[in-house]
C-alpha cells in the first residue's frame, strides 16, 4: 500500500500543495504549472515492463461469457453389460438438478381472499392481535397478562404505564377498525386477477386438482442368508425354475383343453423363430472361424499384402512389378466369364463380380452376382443368383447395402442387402414394354432426385439409356436418349427411310456435373449426351474401328478420359477436342481401361492375351512401364479391371470365372512431391497442375504432325 507521501506532495512548511491548488482552481485564481504537473504526475499510474500491448479493436473486442446449467462432472457414456443382449447397453446420464429439500407451507397472507373469510368466520378480536402485531409484542403481551398486580413503585412509572396503556387501546382501535368486514349494503368488490399466472384462452384447459394419497403396509419380513454362489448353484437353480415354468404349463392345458391347437402353432412359430436366431448366431460364429482358418493358410500372402514391397524397383529404370495375391472363385460360376467388377463405397476390402458371358454362341441359362471379401477369399459372403447372365452391377455410393444388376435379357434388378439375398430382389422389371430390348451392358446410379428419389441409368445394345426410379412397390422407367448413328437413311424396297440406330456397349458419367454422360457404341462411336437433351449429342467422338469397351474419367481432371477396344487401342481424350491426345497399341483386344485414383498419369489396362499393362504419362509417354502376363494366353483371357480407392492393389477378372488380386510395386504408384521451398500445397492440385504440363506438350503440335501410334509396347512383347 502507497504512503500518503507517494500520492500528493508537500511544501516545506507542511501544507499540502494539491488541497492548495484545488481551492485555487475553485476561486478562479490562476495556478502554477509546476505545481499542477506534479500533482498529475502522482495521478499516473505505473506500467510494468512485461504488460501486453493491445490494438484498439483489441481492446474493443467483447468477450462473453456464458453460463450454463449443464454439471460437467457428471459421469458420460457410462454403459452397463447386458448379459441377455450379450452387448454393452448405454445408461441415459442422470439429471442436472439436484433437489436438496422440498417443504410445502401452509401460511396464507392476510390480504388475501381467503384469509378475509377466515377472518370474517372466526371474529376479528381473535386475530387481530396475531396478524398485525409482530411476536415480539405479542410475547410481551402475554408476560404482562401473567404477572401478578405489583405496588405502586412511584408517580412516573404509574404515568408512564398509562401512556403505554392509552397508547396500545388507541392502536387495537385503528386495527379493528382496518379488520372490520365491509358492511352488507356496500358492493363486493372486484376479484383481483394474479398478474403473474397468465395463459391465453385458446390454451385454457380443466387443471386437475392435485391430491396426495399416503398409504401404510406392514414391512416384508427380512432374514440374513450367506452362502458361495458357484456355476453348478445357478445351472441348478435355472434348473429348477425351468422344470416349475413347464409344470405351470402342463396345468394351464389340463384346465382349458381347447386352446391346445394354438399352443402348437404359437409354439411352432417360437421354434422357427429360435431357429433363425440360432441359425443367424451360429453362422457369424462360423464366418468368424472360416475368416482365422484363412489367415492362417494364406498369412504369407496378408503379409505381402500389407508390408512387402518389391526391393528391386530401385534397380530398375522406371519399370515396376506385379505381385499376385489371392485368387477368388466360386464352384458354380468356374465355367462364366467375369462379366463386371465394382468395389463397395463404404468397405474398401468388400467388391461385387458379375458372372456371366461374352460369348454370344454360347449362352449360359443363368448367372450370379457375388461379393468377395479379402478376409475371406475361400467363399463369398453375398450370393446372388439370377435367372440369365449378370452382365453388370454398380454399387450405390450413399447407400452401400443397394446393388443394381443389368442382365443379359433385358431385365434389371436391385437387391438390399441388409434384407438378404434369400428372399429375392426388393425391384425388378416387367413387361415387354418396361425392360430392355437386348443385353444391358452397364449401369450407373445416379444422384438422388428433388424429392429423394433414388434412382439408376442403363444401356443397352438396343440404342436406348433408360432411366430407372425406386418407386414404393415398382421401377419408373423413362428413356433419356435413343442412340441414332449420324449417317444418310437407308431406303427401303418400298421406298421407305430408315435411320440407322446406335448399339450402346458403355456408359460413365462426368464426376461432377451428372447431367452430362458418355456412350460409347458397336460402331466405334463415343458419344456425349445431356438428360436435359433427349434428341441431339453435345459432341460425337470417332473413336474406334471396332466396338468400345469401357470408358473413364480422370480422378483429377474432368477433362481428360480414356477408352479401350477391340482395335487393340487405348485412346486419352480431352474434352470437346475431335483428335485423341495419346494413343497405345496394345497388341491383342482391350478389354478394360481404368485411371488410377492416386495419380493423375497412370492408368492400367488388360488384354485377352492375358496380360496387364500399367502406364504412366509423366514417366514415359510411349510405352508401358509395366507388362505382365498374369494368366496363361492359351487358355485364358482378361476382361475386366478395379482399382482399389485406398490401398495399393488392383483386381481382374478372367473368362474363367477367376478373380486376380495384384499389389503395385513402388514404382507403379510414385506421387508427386512437393518442393522444399512450395510450402504446403494440396495434393490433388499437385496431380492436376502435373496433368496439365504434361497435357501442354501434346497440346501444341507443329502443323502437319499429328498423334503417333506407339507400337513400342507390342514390339517389346
């Protein structure tokens, strides 16, 4: 604490100079400034050294603080173990309030309306002295009254008494007065509505009185019992009330003989009930024991798949590898041909594998969709059968548990697989009218309609990309776009025209605007198509001599896609550009082409020579950097390729009916790093800006040069 010394200054006769100066600047006469600048230098405060400075929009900064009823001590996400359930059960968190004491009063106020009938019944004489007088005079009072008449002390107390006394009649007079009811001519007065107790009449309703209902029983009787609770105690004691439940039974029948027919079905439905769950119980067990028998027969391959890395990249030039991992197949479907393959949206380890026919000479009476899991590669977790070959199916992104299938009979099916396989497709088409006309061979879902709708695309080898909406109990189906070839009409003999239709063998569509698609066609034509436009294409692409295969987009630029055929010839492709960037020869029939998901520059590719080609741009633009014969030439042939979203590995089909698991060596998936001095920049636009100058140099072309096929690739082979 400063002294007196420290906050005002002194003269050296004593005086104070600042009372000084104050009085002088009341009176109006003119002040020093010596003395006025020390005085206001005792008013400033001191700064400390270390004290943060602040902005003014600093210091003008609010800054709330909330308060809230919430108790953070209180315990969360307490669960308690649920031994009927067989799982951890959560406890609903106790409340905030805490009632400590809870007492009802029985006092009313004296102005009240019910104390003035109170006071009315009974008299006021009685109570005026207990609601006006407080208790310390009414405790006086009643000493007063006890104590027995004194002698006379002396003429001023005596005086003094009867002040007190007159005083004390004169007052009990004014309160009679004031408790007196009102006289019987004058008129009630107005009740007093409580202006705290407001409602609004719409929201008036009959309150119930409350009631308090007490009730008194004789305690149960208590006895103390100890004893060691075994597993042989509670397997008898489960015993024993089993053995009274059926004795209670037995003797519910005896008494009411015809209710014995229901008993036996209610009965017979609570077995088939048990039954399922039983069943249900002991089929996870079993699915749990297949999946450790596999890993520890395949636990070589699980550790290739997760830790091995292939040391000789660093000794190649740009080259890399191919390690087979697992192969999945299926006893019935070992004679079809893997028609499609699709990795789940939701698990990265779950994929679907259409089994049908390419062969169109040799058609197979039904088909199978089924869903392989690397967990388990022995058996398939999801078995579908269908009734023709299963040519394609699709996944959907939002909702991983619906598949849509495309068969080879012009029908498509949805199957929920939360539902289950065994009780049927939950939508199928029908009727001539509401199917395709020939084989579908792709489908899309789509994004969800206005109203939530969920709906689906198809095409087909009839020229036709039906759209496909999940009604309540059907499938609402509406033709986007006929596929007309851009030729002259053909006349017929009675000399009529006709235009020549597309056949549709592909589809994708454009990861971000879902209006826009590609369709590729028998004839080699690619064509870009709108849902908003139902007569004409955005742009028509010759692509191919022979049939397209299959199509996709670049995951990092949605300018860019490429398309495979049968000419043998991969092609990359920019958007709304006639002449292809890049074209590869493979050799044999392209069966599938698929960009990968972590680099701009690579995609992958199969042939039915067997063989699997992965290429990347950035490294080398002429030739694969990696060819590998996967299956044998002779016998087999590669139709359809996945890549996996999440981890380094690939999977394709054969026209055995073989799936092929693949792990990409390091040099197959090299991504593009940033610079020491780049700071931190976003992946995705390190892929995208390499693409670009990597697409640059095509781009600009001298004049009269154009795109080289490069037969480097088959050469080498």
């Amino acid at each position: 604490m400063a002294s007196p010394a420290s906050l005002a200054s002194y003269d050296s006769d004593g005086s104070d100079n600042r009372i000084s100066s104050m009085q002088k600047i009341g009176k109006g006469e003119p002040v020093d400034n010596d003395e006025f600048d020390t005085w206001m230098k005792s008013k400033q405060l001191l700064k400390p050294d270390d004290q943060l400075d602040l902005t003014e929009a600093e210091l003008g900064e609010e800054i709330p603080k909330l308060l809230s009823t919430e108790n953070r001590h209180l315990p969360r996400n307490l669960v308690v173990y649920d031994f009927r359930e067989g799982a951890f059960l959560p406890v609903p968190p106790p409340e905030n309030t805490i009632t400590l004491l809870e007492f009802e009063g029985t006092s009313i106020h004296k102005d009240t309306d019910e104390a003035k009938e109170q006071i009315s019944r009974k008299g006021t004489d009685e109570l005026n002295v207990t609601l006006d007088k407080p208790k310390e005079t009414l405790a006086e009072d009643q000493e007063d009254t006890k104590k027995p008449d004194t002698p006379e002390t002396g003429d001023g107390e005596e005086g003094e008494r009867d002040e007190d006394e007159a005083e004390g009649e004169g007052e009990g007079q004014e309160q009679e007065e004031e408790v007196q009811p009102p006289p019987e001519e004058e008129a009630p007065k107005k009740k007093l509505t409580n202006q705290f107790n407001f409602c609004e009449r719409a929201a008036l309703t009959i309150a119930n009185p409350s009631r308090s209902v007490d009730t008194q029983t004789i305690p149960p009787p208590r006895s103390s019992y100890g004893a060691s609770v075994l597993q042989w105690v509670i397997y008898d004691s489960y015993i024993e009330d089993y053995a009274q439940q059926q004795r209670e039974k037995e003797r519910e029948k005896e008494k009411k003989p015809g209710l014995q027919r229901r008993d036996e079905k209610s009965r017979k439905d609570e077995k088939a009930k048990q039954a399922e769950e039983f069943n249900k119980r002991y089929l996870q067990a079993c699915q749990i024991i297949e999946r450790m028998v596999n890993q520890n027969i395949y636990d070589e391959i699980a550790q290739d798949y997760r830790y091995w890395e292939d040391p000789s990249d660093e000794f190649r030039e740009e080259e890399g590898t191919l390690l087979p991992l697992w192969k999945f197949s299926y006893e019935r479907t070992k004679k079809m041909c893997v028609t499609d393959l699709c990795f789940n949206t939701l698990y990265y380890d779950l994929f679907a594998v259409c089994f049908g026919t390419l062969d169109f000479m040799k058609q197979n009476a039904e088909g199978a969709v089924c869903l392989f899991t690397i967990k388990n590669p022995s058996f398939p977790d999801y078995r579908i059968a269908t009734e023709s070959g299963a040519m394609c199916c699709d996944i959907h992104p939002k909702y991983p548990y619906l598949i849509a299938i495309g068969l080879y009979d012009g029908n498509v099916i949805v199957y929920n697989l939360q539902v289950g396989t065994k009780e049927g497709p939950v939508y199928i088409s029908h009727g001539v009218n509401g199917k395709h006309a020939e084989c579908v061979w792709e489908i899309k879902w789509g994004p969800d309609m206005q109203d939530g709708e969920i709906n689906f695309f198809s095409v087909s080898a009839d020229g036709k990309v039906f759209n496909w909406v999940l009604m309540q109990n059907k499938l609402a189906i509406t033709t986007i776009i006929t596929l007309f070839l851009e030729l002259d009409q053909v006349s017929g003999p009675d000399g009529s025209t006709l235009r020549l239709k597309g056949s549709g063998t592909c589809m994708v569509f454009h990861p971000h605007n879902q209006e826009i698609f590609l369709v590729g066609t028998e004839e080699g034509y690619i064509f870009k198509c709108s849902t908003a436009y139902s007569s004409k294409y955005l742009m028509t692409y010759h692509a191919h001599y022979l049939p397209v295969h299959r199509m996709d987009y670049n995951k990092f630029n949605s300018n860019i896609f490429a398309s495979c055929s049968g000419d043998w010839r991969v092609k990359i492709w920019e958007d709304m550009r006639p002449e292809p960037l890049f074209i590869f020869d493979l050799g044999s029939s392209v069966g599938d082409v698929k960009w990968a998901p972590y680099s701009s520059t690579v995609f992958a590719a199969v042939t039915t020579e067997g063989k699997v080609f992965v290429f990347d741009l950035n490294v080398n633009k002429y030739k694969a950097i990696c060819t590998q014969a996967i299956v044998s030439k002779r016998k087999n042939k590669l139709t359809r390729l996945a890549f996996n979203q999440k981890l380094p590995f690939i999977i394709v089909g054969d026209d055995k009916g073989t799936t092929i698991t693949l792990k990409l060596s390091p040099n197959l998936r090299i991504k593009t790093k940033m610079g020491k001095k780049a700071g931190v920049v976003d992946p995705q636009l390190l892929e995208s800006q390499k693409l670009d100058r990597l697409l640059s140099l095509v781009r600009e072309l001298p004049e009269g040069e154009t795109v080289k096929e490069t037969v480097s690739t088959v050469a080498s082979n």
